[in-house]
C-alpha cells in the first residue's frame, strides 16, 4: 500500500460575514468547514452575539463558528463565546498578543489573528515572519489586505511577495473568488504549516446593477467556491 503524500493536505474552508439561515445552511451543504460570523457593529455584515448564537445553532458536529472581532473589550469577546458553542475568537483590529491572551482565557480558547498586509508592492514590507512569531499562540494567522478601516474590502493583496517560509498555520483571505483562489493556494501553501482559506464577498449576491448586496451570500457561489478549492488540493 502506498503511503499517503503528506504535503497534499486538504484545504480547510471558511465561510464568513453570514446573517442569514439560509446562507448558513447552503455553506454546510457545500462543505465548509467553518462559519464566520462578523460582530464589528460599523460592518455591514455585522450580527449581534445573539443573532450568531442563534445561526450558528444550525451547525453540525466538526463545523467551527467563528467569531470576528474588531477591538472589543474582553468582557465582551467572552460575553458573545459564552453563548456560541465551540467559538473560535477572530481579532482583526489592532489587538496585541496581551489583548488576545486576556480575551480567551490566555489561549485557553482558539483563536485567529488577522494581519493586515499592505497592498501593492509595499507587501514585501510586512514582517510576516515576525509577526507569526510575536502571535505563535495563535491557532492560525489570517492573512488580509490592509484597507482603510478593517477588514479587506475585497481586495487582493501580492501574494508572490509573502516571504518563503512562514512557520505557522495560515488562512488566506482577501478579494478571493472561485476565479482565482485556486492560484491563491499554490502560491501559499508552500509557505506555511497548513493553509486555509477565507472567503466573505468573493460568494456574495448581487443587485440588479451589479452590486454586491453585503451580507446576503449566494448558494451558487458558496459551491463553485468550494469546488475551486477541492480542485486546487487535487492539483496539489
């Protein structure tokens, strides 16, 4: 019997800004492996800690609600994990390790900490190296496009310009689609200890002029999504 490749390791899939139930159970369906739900009042994917408690009681086993934060205090980061069963914390302001530390019981509780990496050129500046370091207790690195305010917007940040080795678990976020996440994959994944990916407007719905609608994901996109990223680790 041959010996399984160690390497071609199976891409987690996150899911993220959901606020419907809909979305929620379409996510599921297609094969996520965690759900994102966004607790930023100023977002307009923003849910509250109750409106999160209550989507992510549609979860299955072995699906992780995730909830993102942006400099909230720790009595309010515990206060929204306390009624969201098995929540992993996401911090995607300017939290520092003591911060991260203090809202989840010194790492008691999982935890993800987003970096914020510049646009363009100025990609290749980002310490990501020491940054991973300065967070080892995180359970993953999240990697985001560094926008005004928080959050990616939806761009795309140099991913060639990510340094060659990275010794952390990374989630790659940011402007990804079902077009391009592929590209995304093998261009990360040799960096890191494992990779992940995160996708909120790339799945999104939108009007009848084309705008996205914000926090309204589409069922179809959600699967070509996941079918993009099965097919990237079958390449791998």
């Amino acid at each position: 019997m041959s010996t399984p490749d160690i390497h071609a390791t199976r891409t987690r899939i996150k899911i993220c800004g959901l606020t419907r139930e809909q979305d929620v159970d379409a996510a599921v369906a297609a094969g996520a492996d965690a759900i994102g739900f966004v607790l930023y009042p100023k977002s307009p994917r923003a849910v509250s800690p109750q409106r999160a408690a209550e989507l992510a009681k549609r979860l299955p086993p072995f699906i992780t609600p995730v909830l993102l934060f942006v400099n909230a205090s720790a009595i309010e980061i515990g206060a929204a994990c306390a009624i969201v069963a098995g929540a992993t914390a996401q911090f995607h302001g300017d939290e520092s390790l003591a911060d991260c530390l203090a809202a989840t019981g010194n790492g008691a509780r999982p935890f993800l900490r987003a970096a914020r990496i510049p646009l363009g050129d100025d990609a290749a500046r980002f310490d990501l190296v020491q940054f991973a370091q300065d967070f080892s207790k995180a359970q993953a690195i999240l990697l985001d496009a560094h926008v005004d305010g928080y959050g990616g917007g939806g761009k795309t940040f140099n991913w060639s310009l990510l340094p060659p080795s990275v010794n952390a678990h990374l989630v790659l976020s940011g402007g990804l689609t079902s077009a391009n996440v592929g590209d995304g994959i093998t261009s990360i994944r040799p960096r890191c200890k494992s990779l992940a990916v995160d996708v909120s407007s790339g799945v999104e719905a939108v009007d009848a002029q084309g705008k996205p609608r914000k926090g309204i994901k589409d069922p179809a996109k959600i699967f070509q999504f996941v079918a993009a990223v099965r097919a990237a680790d079958q390449q791998s």
